[in-house]
C-alpha cells in the first residue's frame, strides 16, 4: 500500500472538518427549517345540529409538512412566529353515521409559535380540500359521493428528539357538497386529534 502524500494530508483533513462542521450545523437546525412527515389520529363528535344524523367519526392522516416559507415574528431569545405548507391523505372512518368512510386530501397554513427552546411550539391550522364520501341516501346523511372539507385544529407540539415530535391538539371539521344537492345537510364534528411527527432531511 502507498503511503499518502504529504501534500493530500491538508486536503483530507479540511474535507473531513467541513463534512463534520455541515452535519452539525443540519442536527442543531430549527425543528421548523425541516420537512416532515407526520401520522395523526383522533376521534370527533357531531356539534351542530345541521344533520339529524348523530354522527361520530375516527380520522386518520398522513401528513407532509415543508420548511418554515416566511417568519412573521422573532423574539431576540430564539422564539419565533413561523409559517408552514402542510399537506395531508385523510381516511375516515365513520364509526356512527350512514357512511363507512371518506378518503381526501386537505391543505393548509400551519402558524407555529416556538419557545426559545427549539422544544416546544404552540401551532394552528386552518384549510381544506375535497375527497369522497360513500354517499348512501339516507335522509340526513350525504346526497353525493363528491364532498369538500374544511378544518380547523388548535394545538402543541413537543420535540422528543431532534427528528421525533409528538403533536395534541383540538381538531373541527366540516363536511359539505356546497349545495349540489337540497337537502345539504353537511357534518361537522370537534374532538382530539393526535400525531407523531418525523423529520425527512
């Protein structure tokens, strides 16, 4: 074996220092400056009374979440105000109700708050998106297959590690085929929603 050239010695050493310095400085990154990938799940009841139908319902999503696009505020001790893309798979399973299930897809802004910590980060989304529903026509029930969402959740999110995160929070959705067909009873339902979030880059 050739011994190395006094000469390539400098240059290893410089390579292997910036590969090191680059790897630090991606793990101590903001939580927020990632793309993620996250599974949520939860269970939520009817609130309103625009469909006689006592409607319960278990979501569940897959969820892409992409790097902060705009700060809307930063504190001088690490906190900021941030905003996010997020983009979900959602499955439905209707536990009480006409319907067996709702397949879609739903986007939003995500807005989260973060303590100077990097660990903790309050968060809100609100968005929406369309999808299918196995429309039976039972009165009170869904008049069509084709069916938009819209939701709302309010919620905190908990970093276990620098690529895990637990999320809890408080999750309404809303269902409707705006007006397509009369009666349009539409579903709205409110209850828990939790998620495990992994970071992907």
């Amino acid at each position: 074996m050739k011994p190395i050239s006094p000469l390539l010695v400098p240059l290893l050493l410089s390579a292997a220092l910036s590969a090191t310095t680059t790897a630090v400085a991606h793990a101590q990154a903001h939580p927020a400056e990632h793309w993620e990938f996250g599974i949520e799940a939860g269970w939520l009841d009817k609130v309103r009374r625009n469909s006689p139908l006592d409607y319960r319902i278990v979501p569940l999503q897959a969820v892409w979440r992409s790097p902060a696009m705009l700060d809307l505020w930063q504190g001088e001790g690490g906190a900021r105000l941030a905003v996010r893309h997020r983009l979900a798979l959602v499955a439905e399973h209707f536990v009480r109700g006409p319907e067996d299930y709702y397949l879609a897809f739903a986007a939003a802004p995500t807005f989260e708050l973060w303590a100077a910590d990097r660990r903790t980060a309050l968060f809100y989304e609100i968005g929406g998106g369309l999808g299918w529903v196995n429309a039976k026509g039972v009165a009170g029930g869904q008049g069509q297959d084709l069916s938009f969402n819209w939701f709302t959740q309010l919620g905190v999110r908990r970093q276990f590690t620098p690529r895990l995160a637990l999320t809890g929070g408080l999750y309404f959705t809303h269902h409707s085929n705006l007006g397509m067909t009369d009666p349009n009873p539409g579903i709205d339902v409110l209850g828990l929603n939790t998620g495990l979030v992994w970071q992907l880059d």
